[in-house]
C-alpha cells in the first residue's frame, strides 16, 4: 500500500533519499532564474522532485524547468487547476515523478537539471528531490510499492488492481507507456493510455502486444473534485473580498491505495471456455435427437389395429394407429365431456352452430360408427365433408376480412363469442389456409425487424469498441473490469460468448418447429382426420417468431456487452420485451385462434413498450410528472385489455361506452344482484388487476431507478400469472399434462430460479457513475472465465428453451380429442 497526495502526478509517496537541496533566494531583488544539478547513479530507479513555495505570492508563482537526457517538465507553483464550471483550484506543494532514464550501460551515469525562475521579487520555496524506492515491480511475498512494471517472460497479460478502504477522494488509474514525460497531471492523464475512475475499486487488464518495451507505468491521480466519481459538488461560499476566479484551497486531499498486478489467463483457458460453452449448448442437439429417436421407436413397437379388423361400434374399416390414442367415446359420441364440478351443472351437451354434433362419419375422430346420421345441419356435418372441402387454388386470393364483411356473419360471431362456455370449435372456424397466413405474418415481420435493428445496432457497438480502443477511456462501457477477459479488438469476450446458448437454442426451436410442420402438413396432405379436426389448431408462424426473438436476443445482448452503457441498453431488452409479449399471444391463441391479435397490431403495441422503455430511462429518474402519466396509461391499458379479453372482442369503444357500463352495472349491481356471466375470465382478469394496480402504485411511490428492468417485469408477472392459470385450467377441466411438458415445467423452474439468483448478483450498473459501478464488480467464479452475468446468460438461455418447449408440447393430450370437446378459457 502507499499513500497518495495532491492532484498531480505521482503514483506515491516513497521512502525519501539522503540527498536534498534546499535553496531560498536573498530577499528584496528579483531572482532571474537559478539551476540545480543532480547526479544519478546507475542503481536509482525512479525519481521524485517536490517543491513547497513558501512565501504567498498567487499572482507571481515560481516556475520550475525539470530537464533530462530526453525529457523536459515544467510546472509553476502555486499550481492552477480547473474543475467543473471553470473553478480553479490552487496548491502550494507540488510533487512530480521523473521518467526513469534509459541507460545503455550499468555504469552510466544520468545528469538532470532544475531551473528555477519567477518576478516575485521576495519570493522563497523548498525543493527537494527524492529517490523512489520499489519503483520497478519485483515478486514480493506482499502488497508492494510499485509504479513501474516489466512483463516477465511467458507472460503475455496481466491484469492491474487497484484498491481502497476510502471511496473519495475521486482518483484516476492510469495504465501508459514508458514514454517521457509522464502525463500524470488532472488535466492530462487522459492523453495517452488506458485510465479509468476509481473510488474504492479499479481493475485493467494490460496486454504484452500493446506496449513495445514489455513495459509501462502505472500512473494514480487524485481528482480535484468527486463529481466524477459521483461525489458531491462542494460549495464554497463567496465573500466580499474574494473574486469568482479566486482559486479555492483545496487543503489536503489523500488517498490510501493498495496496487497489485497479477497474471490473466492464459490462451489454454480460451480455448477450453470456449469448448465448455460450446459443449454444454451442443449436447442438446444431441439430447434432443435422441428423444426423437425414442419416440419414432416407441410409436414403431406400439400395438396397433390391422386395417382389416372391424373398429367398435361394428362400422367396418380401420382407424389409423394415431388414432388409437384418443380418448374412448362416451355413449352420447362425445369423445370427452367437461366435469360437472368445473362448469357448476349438467355438462353442456349441445354447443350450437360450429360444433360436430354427436355424430361423427367414418373418418371421425376415433367417434363411434353409425349408419345414418341422427339429422343434418350445421351442427351435425360429418368430418368427412370438412375433409373434402374443395381448397382454392391460390392463397394469395384468400383473405381474412372476406369471412368478416356481412352482417350476418357479425351477427353469427355475437352468438358464437358470447355463449357461456365456449369450446375451440366455436374459435376456430375460420379457413385454416387464412389464419395460416395470418399468423406467418409474425415471423416475416420479426424478421424483418431483426434486420433492421440489428444492422445499425453492430455499427454502432463496432464504433464504441473503436473508440475504447483509440481514446483509452475505460469509463465509456460498464464492464465487470474484474473478469473481463479481451480478444482480438473486444474488451469483455466472456461476456459476448455466454450469449451464445441463445442463438444455438433459438435455431434448435426452429428445427424443432420445422420438423413438427413438415409432419403436420404430410398429415393434411393425407386428409388424416387427426389433424383436420382434432386437438388444439396447429398454427406454427408464432412458435418461428419466438425461436427468431431468441436468436435476435442473444445476438442483441452480445452487441450490447461489447460495451454496454446507459445509451444503448435497450439492445439487451428489447426483444426480451418481444419474447414475454410474444409467449402470451401464443398461449392466448391456443384456445382462441381465430380472435388473436393480428401481427401488425402486436408489433405496433410492442413497439409503445420499447418506447416507454426508453422515456422511462432518460426521463424517468425522479420524475413525478412522467411517473404519473405512465401510472394512468398503465392502468387504462390494462382496464381496456381487461374488458377485450372478456367479452372475446365483442365490445365497442364508442361515444355510447359510458352508457353501456352504466346500464350494466345498474341491472347487474343494482337492479339484481348477479354474478358474472364469465367466472374462470373474470377470475384472471381480476388477479391481472390486482397485479398490475399494484406495479403501477409501486412504480408511482417508489420510482425505481431501473425503469427498464421494471417495465420488464410487469411484462414476466403478467406472463407468468397467465400461464398458471391456464395450466390450473387446463387440469379443473379434465385435461392432462403429459410425462415430457412435465418435466419440462419442472426443470424449467429450477433454472429460472438459479438464473434469477446469478441476475440479481449485479455486477454492474449504468444507473450509478462508472466508478461506483466499479465498486459491485467482483471475480470469474467459472473457470477463471466467466462471472456471474455469464452464468445467468447461459441459465436463462436454457430456462428460455425450455419454457417454449413447454408451450409447444402442453397440450399434445389433446391431439386426439375433438374440438368440440376441448373447453375455451
């Protein structure tokens, strides 16, 4: 450790030498200008002149001329220094520390001079000049003095740490070449080099190649002010007699410091880092082949029917082998019925226009066989006419708005919507080819995102980098300095690598996706009844637009950890917005196709969140009136989403909406006292009000500073609240959930809780000055290579993997149920 005073330029204060020259001029006549020589041995490392001017003379100060073989300083006493708002700062004493000379032999000995002059004609100082001693780093069992280091051999970085029990004074940390003369002055040491502000911690890392002589110096400043470092500002009151350019005595500023270099990794811990990540996200390509493997297997050794043998019922010919898996019928033809004790009565037998009935053809859903129909009608077509519906030629002709433009299919939507209980059938009579395209948009449309945003968004991290790189300043990006590990141009590899679990993920959903629709559209082709008429509707343009959100977010967070800072941190959360917002529409469109949002108003509505996002960080800090106006738009959105979900989009936001909820409250609140007609929506919907009311007084009273991490969390609660009550659902309605989405659900959980634990670590934070976010930086805890960010980066990347397989494979119980069997909520 060593003490550190004044503002200016040297690294410490060391032991002082035997030798010392004092010199104080005759009073009463002008000093022209005096010179002091001093001899240095061969063995003195470094060098410190100090000089005290004793007499107070600020309009006439003493200029000291320091010249050596190769290098010349100057500096004047009392020295002025300028802070924020052109205050200037004045000291008495002033100590600089002299290049270490450049000797071609042992014994050669180095000559420097001191010239000193002023035009005070009574003027008085104290010079003294001090060998430094442990100027050159040497292997010490302890903390050394040091202010000089030499790369040993097999030494290619190492990585400089800087410590303090004080937070303030404000210091500078330096990292410069062995160049004369040392820029180690407030106002210069900016010049040339690395530096970084520190309080209480500061760490460099410091590669061979960038310095020639296999050395550099280490250079600690003291700042004339904090503000840097996020201290206060003092205020110094004016008096009568003082001028505003008087400088201000700033008394004794020091800093105790404890300087330590040590080595970084080596190439072998890239390589094997690299293999490690490589590895881990690779071995679920391999899981996951291997399941596929299992279940071709598993369904290849399954005992099935012959096509010859007669099915129950006494109809003659076979049912598919998928077919076999489906639920067996009840004597009424319904495959499953709704348990009494979740719809309250008597299980709703007859489901009105679009459902099948309860007689099914030959080709039905694994339905009992009959010899003629028990009538006709809509409410009783076979699957067989639906599976032999002439297809137009060309779905470019097909377009959603032709189902939706006469009255009486409006009229027929207020029948179907508003029933009490619902059953997919009823939303998911629109022609499959329509919403088909519907929901392809999504993933054409996230694409085309992703290479809009993505584009600019390289550019720009390649030029921050650049500028890291050609100015030195390390307090741009905000960085854990302690397990950042550089390659090639890059500062934090370990940080960009770890995203990597996002990509390879993202691409395994997509193949994934892919493989289920290429079966999919083979059992259309085929005109398999199972998958015309049975199960959940297969619609797979979301699941592509979630697995190309994953990708884009991997590759959007690396952009942003190539320096991440408070100008580009919606690159990290962006498309996490996208994500969350995206899971809901899919859930929501499991059960209700055909009122789904449709992309453009998804995107646009994403698009409001990313925007608030930004507001809510350059404006949001302390502001009541913006917090206020959040607070109102947060609540009337939810209020409006609320009364949407409710009555399935059959509402009008008109003039007559005050009316409407009037007349609804007085016959429903007041004329009688009724009940909802919706109880499971209304359930949710009251929860989902509890919840939001609540983040919206939360944000109101609090004001969190990271606005983003809190917009992003209303988002995950109202995810994850419409996500339990859809599984809650799906089991009071009978349903099941199969061996694979459970295990998913509970590996799922487990990760996201340990990724939860390693993202609240906060490793940094652009909320606070770099300096003070230097102060929650903390070691590599994973293999001398990745911290704790690195890790929440692959265990969310995984959690997020998993839970899309869990969306994907949730309701695979239902692939044999017919859709009017499948209740709506």
């Amino acid at each position: 450790a060593f003490g550190l005073r004044s503002p200016f330029g040297h690294p410490g204060v060391g032991p002082r030498a035997n030798v010392s020259a004092e010199q104080s001029p005759s009073s009463g006549a002008p000093l022209p200008g005096q010179s002091v020589a001093f001899t240095l041995s061969p063995q003195t490392e470094g060098v410190r002149v100090s000089v005290n001017v004793l007499s107070d003379h600020k309009d006439l100060p003493v200029l000291f001329v320091v010249r050596q073989k190769e290098a010349v300083v100057s500096f004047q006493v009392p020295l002025i220094l300028r802070g924020l708002y052109q205050r200037k700062y004045a000291y008495q004493e002033v100590s600089r520390t002299l290049c270490q000379p450049q000797t071609k032999a042992e014994v050669e000995t180095q000559h420097f001079y001191v010239d000193v002059s002023t035009l005070s004609l009574n003027a008085s100082y104290q010079l003294r000049v001090t060998r430094v001693e442990n100027f050159v780093l040497r292997d010490v069992p302890f903390s050394p003095q040091y202010f000089k280091y030499e790369f040993p051999e097999g030494v290619d970085s190492v990585i400089v740490k800087v410590t303090s029990a004080m937070a303030f004074p404000c210091s500078v940390i330096s990292i410069q070449d062995i160049l004369c003369p040392v820029y180690d002055l407030d106002n210069n040491v900016a010049f040339i080099g690395m530096y970084q502000t520190m309080t209480k911690k500061a760490a460099i890392t410091v590669q061979k190649k960038d310095f020639p002589s296999n050395s550099f110096y280490v250079v600690v400043v003291v700042k004339t002010e904090d503000e840097a470092c996020g201290g206060p500002l003092p205020y110094y009151p004016l008096s009568k007699h003082t001028s505003p350019d008087e400088p201000v005595d700033q008394h004794n500023r020091q800093k105790m410091l404890e300087v330590m270099v040590s080595p970084a990794i080596t190439s072998e811990a890239y390589v094997s880092s690299m293999l490690f990540c490589l590895g881990i996200f690779l071995s679920f390509y391999v899981l996951t082949l291997l399941i596929a493997c299992w279940e071709s297997w598993a369904q290849g050794t399954a005992p099935h029917r012959s096509a010859a043998q007669p099915r129950a019922g006494g109809a003659a010919g076979g049912c598919p082998r998928l077919m076999e898996l489906c639920v067996p019928s009840s004597p009424a033809g319904h495959s499953r019925s709704i348990p009494d004790s979740f719809l309250g009565h008597v299980p709703y037998d007859t489901y009105g226009y679009g459902s099948f009935g309860e007689w099914l053809g030959p080709a039905g859903c694994c339905g009992p066989g009959t010899a003629d129909p028990p009538g006709s009608g809509a409410g009783e077509r076979s699957l067989e006419n639906v599976a032999g519906r002439p297809r137009l030629d060309s779905l470019s002709s097909v377009e959603e708005d032709d189902y939706d433009t006469l009255a009486d299919i409006d009229y027929d939507k207020n029948v179907i919507r508003t029933k009490q209980y619902l059953c997919v059938a009823d939303l998911a009579r629109k022609d499959k080819r329509v919403l088909r395209k519907k929901y392809q948009i999504y993933f054409w449309n996230i694409a085309t995102i992703a290479v809009f945003y993505a584009l600019p968004v390289i550019q720009l991290v390649i030029t921050y980098q650049t500028v890291v790189n050609v100015t030195g300043n390390q307090d741009i990006c905000y960085y854990n300095f302690l397990c950042a590990h550089p390659l090639g141009n890059l500062s934090a590899f370990n940080n960009i690598l770890s995203n990597l679990g996002y990509v390879l993920l993202g691409l395994l959903f997509l193949l994934i996706i892919l493989q289920r629709e290429i079966n999919y559209n083979r059992a259309l082709m085929r005109n398999d009844t199972h998958a015309l008429e049975c199960g959940i509707p297969k619609h797979f343009g979301l699941f592509y637009a979630m697995g190309t959100a994953l990708m884009m977010e991997g590759l959007l967070s690396a952009c942003y950890h190539v320096c991440p800072n408070y100008t580009n941190f919606q690159f990290d959360t962006s498309f996490m917005y996208m994500i969350a917002g995206l899971c809901m529409l899919k859930l929501y469109q499991k059960r209700h196709p055909d009122i789904n949002a449709s992309a453009y108003s998804a995107y646009a509505c994403l698009a409001v969140v990313i925007f608030f996002s930004v507001v809510g960080v350059v404006f949001g800090k302390g502001n009541m009136a913006f917090w206020i106006v959040f607070s109102v738009i947060h609540i009337v959105a939810t209020l409006l989403l609320s009364t949407q979900l409710y009555y399935m989009g059959r509402w009008k936001l008109d003039s007559g909406i005050l009316r409407r909820i009037l007349h609804v409250l007085y016959t429903d609140c007041v004329r009688q006292c009724s009940g909802p007609m919706y109880v499971d929506r209304m359930v949710l919907l009251v929860m989902g009000n509890i919840i939001n009311w609540s983040l919206a007084a939360y944000g109101l009273i609090v004001h969190p500073n990271d606005f983003a991490s809190y917009l992003l969390a209303i988002g995950i609660c109202n995810l994850l609240l419409y996500f339990a009550f859809y599984i809650i659902m799906k089991l009071r309605s009978g349903e099941r959930i199969k061996l694979i989405p459970l295990l998913c659900i509970i590996g799922t959980s487990v990760v996201w809780g340990f990724a939860l634990f390693f993202f609240f670590q906060g490793l940094s934070t652009w909320q606070k000055t770099p300096a003070e976010s230097r102060e929650h930086n903390r070691d590599c805890i994973l293999l001398d290579f990745f911290d704790d960010h690195d890790i929440w980066h692959f265990l969310s990347s995984i959690a997020m993997f998993g839970s899309f397989l869990v969306l994907l494979t949730l309701d695979d119980d239902l692939d044999c149920v017919q859709r009017d069997k499948i209740y709506v909520f």
